[in-house]
C-alpha cells in the first residue's frame, strides 16, 4: 500500500492554491489514502485530495476557523499500520512558548520529533507538520515523518514537499520525501 503524506498547504493565507504537482505525485504513485497532517486553511483543498483517494486530516494551528471539526490528532490503520497523525504545535501555551524559544534558539526539529512520538506510543509511524521542515527517520524503531510544506517557501526555510509512505506486509514502513 501508499499512503500520501501532505502538510502545511496554507491554501489561501500563503498560497492561492494547491500546488498542481502534489496532485500530480499522488496520481502517479497510485496512492490509495492520503494523510494531510494539518494547517490545510480551507476546505476545497481537502475535496482536491478526495477526488485522489480517501483523505485522513487533522487540524493545523491555522485551520481552527473553517475546519473546526477536524481533530488535532488522531490515529488511522492503514496496510495494517497504526499510524499517530498530528500537526504538532501542542497545547495553545506550547505554541506561544514556542516562538520566542526559536528566536534564541533557532529552529530544533529533535524537539517536535520526541513531543510527537510522545504523544502516540502504540503507533508505528507518527506523522507531523508545523515545522515546514522534512523528517524522515526511525526512532527507537518507530518512523517519524513531515513532508515538510507542500506550499511555496515560506519565510526562505525549506522546499515545498509531499510524502509517500510504503507499506508492506512483513516490513516496516518507509517514507519517501519527494521535493516539489
């Protein structure tokens, strides 16, 4: 099985629209799921990706006003894989503290990664967003991943990405980061 991994589409506050070549990577890889780990911004990009295959979607930090009833995290089973699928900004003083915190800092992806994993221990792969940044790694044997953003660079920080993960009977799973 493949499951597209997409976040951080900002669709409209940072991109006008959905950017044609995520579409176009899901279509070719024959994903049959698609997990968008939040900060999605409007509904028609969720109604995008469901004309792909079924969409399983949390809510960003940005999506609390048009998407309230998406949850902040969840856990879907795919290919028999229990996946934990979160945006990864935390409680509303996590993500307050956060930003002075980079500011003296800088921007700490180990930090997301241990809060991620901590929040889904039974799953063998978490998900995330937020950082606009790719991870793809094991942890302690568990996979840790963000397709970073699939929207234009924001803020010079990284290359718009989508994800792909592999699941196969037997197998761990593993991600695929493909820049777009």
């Amino acid at each position: 099985m493949i499951v597209g991994v997409i976040s951080d589409t900002h669709v409209p506050d940072r991109a006008a629209r959905l950017m044609p070549r995520a579409l176009e990577v899901f279509q070719q890889a024959g994903v049959e799921a698609i997990v968008h780990a939040g900060d999605i911004s409007s509904p028609p990009v969720l109604a995008a990706l469901e004309q792909i295959a079924p969409v399983y979607a949390v809510r960003g930090n940005r999506d609390g006003r048009l998407l309230p009833h998406l949850p902040p995290q969840r856990v879907v089973t795919l290919g028999g894989v229990r996946i934990g699928l979160t945006h990864g900004h935390g409680s509303l003083w996590d993500y307050i503290a956060e930003k002075p915190y980079i500011l003296f800092h800088g921007l700490q992806p180990e930090r997301y990664i241990q809060r991620v994993l901590s929040w889904f221990p039974e799953a063998e792969v978490v998900v995330f967003g937020h950082i606009h940044l790719q991870v793809n790694q094991r942890v302690d044997g568990r996979l840790v991943f963000n397709p970073g953003s699939a929207c234009e660079r924001v803020y010079g920080l990284s290359i718009p990405g989508v994800g792909l993960l592999h699941i196969n009977p037997g197998e761990p799973a593993r991600g695929e980061i493909i820049l777009l």
